[in-house]
C-alpha cells in the first residue's frame, strides 16, 4: 500500500492530512497514514484485510457520532438507534461496538469550559440583584447557532428578552443538509460522523475547510460564522458574552465555538460553557433569587362602609430562590371568598329600598355574582416589592384565576416553581401563573363589595301570663335569622341584636325595683355566629305578666341610643308585641309612667332624624281589652304603633319570617359586582393596604 497523495482526507474521518512521510497516524482518528511497504504482490486477501480494517475504523469513528446523538437530553422526539446506526459507513455495527462508543462518550471530559452552571448563575443572579442591566448569551446547537439576549423585568425577574438570532447550520454550512425530516443525518455530521471534515467550516469548498492549512481552515470558520460575528460586533461591547455548547464532542459544534471565540472582535470570551442538560439557561433563570419580597394580593372590606381595599400577605422574603434538587419553596395562607356560600340568592331588590315603603312581592333584578352554583373565579396575584402605595404602582409578577367555592375560608398553597413563577392549589385544584394583565385586574375591583350593610335590632316583648304568644315572637325572630342566612347573598352584611323587655315591677310607692332589659349583643348571620346568634334568643325565655295595658319599650327604644351600630350600616327596630309603651310624663288610667321619664318617641325620632334608623313592628293582640284602663286607651295604643312601625306595621297572624326580612330591606338584597382577588381572613404579619 502507497502513502496517500499529498493534501489528501484521511480515509476515515476525512481530515486534512500533511504532506506524505509528515505523520505516520492522523491525528484526528488515529488512522495510519503511511505504513511500511508492502513487499511483494497485494493478493485478494491483502486487500480484503485492509477493506476490513478501514470498514471497521469507519464505522466505529461514525458510531462515535452516533453516541452523542443519542445523547441529546431533549431531542424532540425519540431517536430511533436503528435509523442512525444505517447511516454509518462500514456496515452493521458488530455486536458490543454501539456500547463501546456510548462508554467512550459518556467518559470524555471537556476541555477549555466550565459547567453551564458555574458561568451562567453568577450573571443571572446579578441580574436579579439589579447590579447588572443584561448580558448575551451565544448557544451552539445541533441544529443552529442562537443570540440570546437575558435582561430583568420591572419586578426583578430575569428572563429572555425578546431579542434573538437564529443561524442554522444549514445556512452557515453547505456540506450540512436542512432536510427536516432526516435531522440525524445533519447531526451525524455535525457530531462527528460521516466524516467530520465535510462540515468543519463548510464555505471554501464541499470537502471542508483547511485542506490548505490552519491559515485557510480559521478563515473558512470566519467566513461561515459572517452573519454571527456582524451581530455580536453590533452589540455593547461592555455587555458580558457567553459562548455556551449545548452539546459536548460534536467536532463541527466544538470547531464553530473555538472559532467564534478566536474571532469574535473586542470582546472578553472568557465565559465559556458547555451545558448538555435539557436547558441550561432555563435552569439558571429559574433559579434566580427574587430582588424583592413577594406577596399575594387580597382584598379587605370595612365591615360599615363596604369599601373595598387591597392589601398584601407576605409570601416569600427577597433572596429566595429554588434550589436544584430540593423542594421548592411553599407558603400557605388563609382566604376567605367574596360572595354568598352554598349556591345563595344573588338577585334582589336595591338598597334603597331599605328605607321608605316597600312594595311587598316587588322584586328589583341585580346581576348574577359570578358563575353560579357557589363558586366564583378568583384571581390570585403575586406582587414583588413595597405596597404602601397606589395598587396601580405595585409590581406585578404573575397571576392565575381558579373557580373555588364562594362565601367560604380555604387555604392556599403558593409554590415558587422559579424565579417569577408560581404554583397555586386550593380546594383541590391546581393553577399556573401567569403574566398578569395588572391594569385589567385592577379595573374588576369595585368600590364596595358584598350587599350594604344593615343592622336589625328587634326589641321583643317578654311578659305574658300566656308564654305562647312570647315564644311565638322569638320564634319569629330565629326564623328571621336563619332565612338570612340561608338566603342572604352575603350574610355577614346583616348583623342582628335584641332587647328582650319584660314587665317594669311596681310597689306602693312606684318605685323601679329591677331591670327589665336582656339585651343580646350584635353578631353577623353569617354561618360562623348564626348559631350563637339563634341560641341568645331562644335563652331570652317568656316571663311572667305583671302589668297588663302597656310594657317598657320606652326601656329598649333608649337602649337603642347606647348599641355600638356601624358607621354606614342602614339602622332597623323591629318591635315584636302586644303593649303599648308606658308614658313618659304623666300616669293614665292602667298605664303608670316611665319610672325614669324615658320619652321614647323624642329617642326615636332623634335616631330617624340622625342616623336613618327604620322603624318596623309586629303588632300582637293583648291579653287583656286595653278599653279596661280607659276608654281612650286602645286609641292611644293605636298611635303609638303606628309611631312604632312608621316604615312597616305589620299584624302579627299575618306576617312570616319572609315577609319581615322584606319589610326590614334585607331581604331580597343586591351582591354587588364581585371581587376578582380574594378576601383576607384577619390580620398578617408584614400586611401591607393600600385605599382603593
């Protein structure tokens, strides 16, 4: 066998080789290029041994090729072996030599790089402190050559910007074919098989570049990466560049990177890495530490006035980040849920209605309050940063919507998956955030939120020789109560309260020997205080008559005066008896006076005048003819409850919880537009509103 002709590939991989007499192996591959003579006649069995070798280190340089394809952490759809070890020049890999070349690869280490890691998160974490503006990233794909450009967002959070370049091998390379449906072809070539040397700077001619020289192969790479060098030449050169392999060993990838970095003009190219996983620069940015604190928003409505304002509950402190390997970080924080539970009315009539006369059996029609059937979406939002201002100045960083049950407390569990990402799960369902449309969110947030505010106080007459007619208007009452809160679209508006009354105790000389008040104190008909609120009434227990033509009113009417109402709540007296009050200035035939001079009608009539208050009664029979006392006596009667029920004066045979709650403008009542973000359940440490 002769030396080959000078300038001539090597047999195998297809690297230029020296002049004859210059190597005796190619460096690449190892072949043997020059060889002793061979003395005497090259028989079949010469040549045969020769094909075999030169078969054998063909296929098994190609097999190398074929090992770091089937490499490739994430190549976009399964590789099929079989389709690739066809391409392979030599024949069929012999039993044993596919798993020899994948150990072989699996043991290479790289030389001249660091880990992706170890390059990339110290620029990224610079990015998320704000000490550095952005940074550029060139990727060495199997595929193409990429720009990346990596900036932060308003809130702090590293990401990609929009700005990238594409090159394919294909376009920079004529040896390496853009056919899409055979890629591992164009991959075999890239790392390594087939012959290298085909596509190693691809441009000066169809064999590859340098058969010339080191000289003619480091301007063939320049002239193949043109395109690249122009636009890294155009970027700021003060802007730190990453040269970043994305596979390890392919000979055209490794060659197109050194010679990028040789190239490239005026720029530090100390950065390099090799990063095989399934995305590097993926990893880093998710592993970013946040800038700012982040929160979740909820929204706090004044329990009187129904203003709505936003405030935050803390999540996770500036720093956190996700750390490879580890669970990620999770926070857990108690909600409440705008609107009415377990399915409840949302239509009614309009809060006007709560004061003057009302139409019974008229119904005004409000807007559905979410989907329906219970359950509302709701959106849960991270902001990053100080709250103290304008909700419109807050930095959002991502939102998801979940539909969850309306008018209930739950739990959310916030997960940081990375660095501006975030895993919502609540009542068992799970959701994603995304980029939030903050202005639009912040448009859905009304005023007020929920139905207005009232609070019912009944003043319930006690005394009876018969109890049945005094049980009768409890009942009536509880009834009251829980038809609110099965009804109501939002319970907690209502709150109720009572002043029980029973009979003032007279001795000879008129004096005042007891109490006869026993109030129940405000609570909400919401579920959480229902229950309570049912069983204060049902204690206040019917007690014995003691007087028969007039009960202390005047005594709960002045109670009125000292009960701690809410500021922009609608006020409602609902009194439930028989008796008139006792005078206040003057004894009567039957009816002493008021043993402390209450003048009740100059009470109530202050607290119409001041503060709205809504007088409604229920009138009962007495016991006993009050023309008894005095033949004016039932005339007087008359008046008073007509004072007494100025707004609604209602027969006690004929009036149900429904028609009361009516008569009282709870019920039907209108929900207003709903909250698009959650409610806070009580105060948090590190809370943060803002008005609205």
């Amino acid at each position: 066998m002769t030396d080959p002709p000078v300038d001539a590939g090597c047999p195998v991989c297809l690297r230029p080789c020296p002049p004859a007499g210059a190597a005796a192996a190619c460096a690449t591959c190892g072949w043997v290029l020059a060889g002793p003579p061979v003395l005497g006649e090259v028989t079949a069995a010469l040549t045969a041994a020769f094909t075999e070798r030169l078969d054998t280190a063909r296929r098994r340089f190609d097999l190398l090729g074929v090992a770091r394809v089937l490499a490739l952490p994430n190549p976009g759809a399964p590789l099929d072996p079989g389709r690739l070890t066809a391409l392979v020049r030599g024949g069929a890999p012999r039993p044993g030599e596919l798993d020899a070349a994948r150990a072989a690869v699996a043991a290479r280490a790289t030389p001249g790089a660091g880990a992706a890691a170890d390059v990339l998160d110290p620029l990224v974490a610079r990015l998320a402190d704000g000490t550095l503006v952005e940074f550029a990233v060139v990727e060495f794909t199997p595929d193409a050559v990429l720009l990346r450009v990596l900036d932060a967002d308003a809130a702090g959070t590293p990401r990609l910007a929009g700005v990238t370049e594409r090159w394919d091998w294909s376009a920079l390379l004529p040896g390496v074919s853009a056919d899409a449906d055979w890629p591992e072809t164009r991959w075999l070539r890239m790392a390594g098989g087939l012959g290298s040397d085909r596509v190693n700077g691809g441009g000066v001619n169809s064999g590859g570049v340098g058969r010339g020289g080191c000289r003619s192969r480091a301007a063939g790479w320049a002239a193949a990466l043109r395109p690249a060098l122009d636009t890294l030449a155009a970027l700021d050169r003060a802007m730190p560049l990453v040269l970043l392999r994305r596979v390890d060993g392919w000979s055209a990838v490794d060659a197109a990177e050194a010679a990028l970095a040789a190239a490239v003009p005026g720029r530090d190219v100390s950065r390099r890495a090799v990063g095989t996983g399934p995305g590097p620069l993926g990893e880093a940015l998710r592993a970013a530490p946040a800038r700012h604190d982040l929160a979740l928003v909820v929204a706090e409505v004044d329990s009187g006035t129904r203003l709505v304002t936003l405030a935050t509950r803390p999540l996770f402190a500036a720093g956190t980040r996700v750390t490879p390997g580890a669970p990620p970080p999770r926070r857990t924080v108690e909600l409440a849920l705008p609107g009415p539970a377990d399915g409840g009315s949302r239509r009614g009539s309009g809060p006007g209605q709560q004061h003057g006369q009302q139409q019974h059996g008229q119904q005004q029609h409000g807007q559905e309050h979410g989907p329906g059937h219970g359950q509302d979406v709701v959106t849960l939002a991270v902001v990053a940063g100080p709250t103290a201002g304008p909700p419109g100045a807050w930095l959002p960083v991502a939102a998801a919507s979940l539909p969850l049950p309306a008018g209930t407390a739950t739990s959310v569990e916030v997960e940081l998956v990375a660095a501006g990402r975030f895993r919502f799960t609540a009542a068992g369902r799970t959701a994603d955030g995304a980029a939030p449309d903050w202005p639009a969110l912040l448009a859905r947030v009304p005023a007020k939120q929920g139905a207005d505010p009232v609070d019912v106080v009944f003043g319930i007459e006690l005394g009876g020789d018969d109890p049945v007619a005094a049980t009768a208007r409890l009942r009536l009452a509880v009834d009251v109560v829980e038809l609110v809160g099965r009804a109501h679209p939002d319970p907690g508006a209502v709150r109720i309260g009572a002043i029980g009354y029973d009979d003032h105790v007279f001795d000879d000389t008129k004096i005042w020997r007891r109490p006869v008040i026993r109030p129940v104190a405000f609570a909400s008909a919401a579920a959480a205080s229902r229950s309570r609120l049912v069983d204060e009434l049902v204690s206040l227990r019917p007690s014995p008559r003691l007087h028969a033509y007039a009960a202390p009113i005047e005594d709960a009417v002045h109670e009125l005066a000292q009960l701690p109402w809410r500021a922009g709540a609608a006020r409602v007296f609902v009194t439930l008896g028989a008796l008139p009050p006792h005078p206040a200035d003057r004894h009567t035939a039957g009816s002493p006076r008021c043993t402390r001079n209450y003048d009740w009608r100059t009470t109530m009539d202050t607290l119409v005048d001041t503060h709205g208050l809504r007088r409604v009664a229920v009138r009962g029979t007495p016991e006993v003819d009050l023309d008894r006392a005095a033949r004016d006596a039932p005339a007087r009667a008359d008046d008073a409850w007509r004072h007494l029920g100025a707004d609604a004066l209602l027969a006690a045979e004929a009036t149900d919880a429904a028609r009361l709650a009516e008569a009282c403008g709870v019920l039907p009542a209108v929900f207003s537009r709903p909250l698009p973000v959650p409610l806070a359940a009580g105060p948090a440490a590190g809370t943060e509103r803002a008005p609205w």
